[in-house]
C-alpha cells in the first residue's frame, strides 16, 4: 500500500513538471507568435502611411530631447556633468512612452519585429530593408524638423540655451567609433528586449513601466539610440564649429548599424533560433 502511495505521489510529481514545461512552451510560443504577427501586420502598411508614421514617432521622440536639454541647463554648474548626465534616465523615457503608446512607427521598436517574420520564411530579406529604409527617413526628418524647431523656441522660453544643446550633442558624440558601433548594438537590444517584453502583457501600466525601465537603462549607461541620438548630435552641429556635417552622419550611420545588430540579430534571431531549437514540436 506504501509502495502504491508513493508511485502515485512520483506520478503526480512528474505531471505537475510536465504541465510546468508545456506552460512554458506555450508562453514562449503565444509571445513569439504576437511578435511576428505584429511585424506581419507592419509589412502590410501602405509606404506613405508608415512613412508618415515614422515621421510623427521622429517629432514626438523629440520630447525626450527637450526635457534632457532643460534637465542639463537646470542642473548643470550645481552638480558635476557626470552626474548630471546620469540624471538622465529620469526623464530618457518620456519620449518613447509617447511614441510606443501611441503606436508610431520607430526604428528601433521595429527592428526584431521586422526580422522574425523574415526569419519565419513569410516576408524577404529586401522588403525588411525597403521597410527599414522608410522608418529611418521618417525618423530621422521627424528628428531634424523637431530640433529646428526646438532650437528655436527652447531658447525663447528660457528652457535651455543653444550652448546647452551643443553640450548634450558633444557628449553622445565624443567616443570612438568602436565605442559608438558597441553601445548602439546594446541600445538596440535592450528596444528588441522591450518589444519582446512588451508582447507579454496588455496591462498598460505594466508597460509603462516596461518601457520607463528599458529606456531608463539606456539613459542612465550613456548608450546610444539611433533616433534621440540624431536629435542630440544634429542640435550640436546646428550650434558647434567643431562637429562637421560627416561627423553627424558619421554618428548617424554608426548608431543605425549598431542599433539594427542589437535588435535584429541579437534579439531577433537568437530568440527565434531559441524557440526553433529547443520547443518546436
């Protein structure tokens, strides 16, 4: 009777595990599944659309610019700029709170959504690049048509100065390339790593915090986004004698690569490859 009793008590312990594993399985593969369909739904927007997106989520990410802008000007001569730029993250996020809750199209969001579906054999290598192509130019005159502007009124309201603006531009781009190239690919893991997360609740709250904490990160550690970053150096060149038009497209170019390998390949394609290997049935 005692041998029974124990062989029932192992069987149930080794359903409850089984039932652990298909959990697990089923979670990894309803948030893989929302992901792509998500990409999936993205390829299907009209050019004009997306690029008219894109070009919104460039304006609106620029709000992140200005409160750091305002932070630095506030700050700046009362603490040491180290800490002043570590100040950062508390306000980094502002902007991307905006531009993914609102749904616009952002390059760095979109970089391992768009790369699952190619992964997954429904969409091609040349449609990820046309797609790509678009959200970077929308982003990228978003960002430039908000820093004309913001240079403009930010000085009139007594925000911050254009000395300000060049100080903030000069800090992003005063490392090496290698040094650029790395902390871009980390940027963009952690907005692959947001996406992927994002797709793991509905709650809003939650995913307010979600983007705070990731955005936050790369706040706090200096790392460099592609699209706030366009912002920061192109404000610098608009006010500086010592950053060339090549040293901003330079920067530019850098951060997109950089950012597309940290989301696209180090999030895209090791998660999906994760999946593939270990839970396809």
């Amino acid at each position: 009777m005692e041998a029974e009793d124990k062989n029932q008590e192992t069987y149930q312990k080794e359903l409850e595990q089984k039932s652990k594993e298909i959990d697990g399985v089923s979670g990894y593969r309803d948030i893989l599944s929302r992901v792509i369909q998500e990409g999936e739904e993205i390829f299907t927007i009209k050019s004009r659309a997306l690029t008219l997106s894109s070009i919104i989520a460039g304006l609106e990410i620029g709000f992140s610019y200005l409160l750091l802008c305002t932070l630095y000007y506030l700050l700046k001569g009362t603490y040491d700029d180290s800490i002043v730029f570590k100040t950062f993250s508390f306000v980094y996020p502002i902007g991307f709170i905006f531009v993914i809750l609102g749904k616009s199209a952002l390059f760095t969001e979109q970089t391992s959504v768009l790369t699952l579906p190619v992964l997954n054999g429904q969409r091609t290598i040349w449609e990820l690049l046309r797609i790509w192509g678009l959200v970077i130019f929308g982003n990228v005159i978003g960002g430039i048509l908000f820093t004309l502007f913001i240079g403009f009124l930010g000085p009139e309201l007594k925000l911050f100065t254009h000395e300000t603006m060049v100080s903030v531009g000069t800090h992003v781009i005063d490392h090496d390339a290698w040094i650029l190239f790395l902390s871009a690919i980390v940027a963009g893991w952690l907005m692959g790593l947001l996406t992927w997360l994002l797709n793991s609740t509905i709650n809003s709250l939650t995913r307010i915090l979600l983007i705070f904490i990731i955005t936050g990160i790369i706040g706090f550690g200096g790392f460099h986004h592609s699209i706030v970053g366009n912002i920061e150096v192109f404000g610098a060149y608009l006010y500086s004698n010592d950053i060339s038009l090549l040293d901003y497209l330079w920067f530019l170019l850098l951060a997109l690569l950089g950012n597309a390998v940290g989301g696209g390949i180090v999030v895209g394609l090791f998660k999906y490859r994760i999946f593939e290997s270990n839970y396809s049935r």
